[in-house]
C-alpha cells in the first residue's frame, strides 16, 4: 500500500542507518501483520481507508461477510495509522 516506504527503509539500509531501518521496519511487519489477518473484508476496509477510497469500495462480494466491527476497524487503526502517516510524509516530499 505504501511503496515509498520501502524505498525509503532500502535508503536507510545502504547509508548505513540502521537503526532507522530496523525502526522503520518493525513498523511495517506490524502492519503487514495486521494487514494479513483481517482477511479478505479487513483488506478491503484497509486499502479504502487509508488510500482514501470511496466508502463503497470496501463492499465486497458474498460470502465475505461486511467488515462492520468498531473495534476491529479500531484495532486495524492501531497498527496501520503510524505507517500511514509515514507514507503520506513521503508521498509529499516526492
């Protein structure tokens, strides 16, 4: 969802930084995990979500059922939102 941010974490790697890349990457496997464990539906919420998709994007086809839980949209925030955020900062500085 966030390509830059792994050019980003490749740039940290081969100046030497590695302690930032190591940071940075530890950010995205959390969010790689998350990301693979709401399934097809929490995919779907995901990808609208954070890359500001159209609320009827995230419909689906049965028999996936709708990605409705507030505390499952609320745990997938907690762990996307910080990578989020970075991939934005680098969307602009390009």
């Amino acid at each position: 969802m966030f390509p830059k941010i792994f050019v980003e974490l490749r740039n940290f790697f081969v100046n030497g930084k590695r302690e930032a890349a190591q940071a940075l990457q530890l950010k995205s496997t959390t969010a790689e995990w998350a990301f693979a464990k709401g399934g097809v539906s929490g995919n779907r919420w995901v990808v609208a979500r954070y890359l500001s998709y159209p609320g009827l994007s995230s419909a689906h086809r049965c028999p996936y059922q709708v990605y409705g839980s507030e505390a499952k949209q609320s745990w997938h925030d907690a762990r996307m939102s910080s990578l989020a955020s970075i991939g934005r900062r680098l969307s602009e500085i390009v």
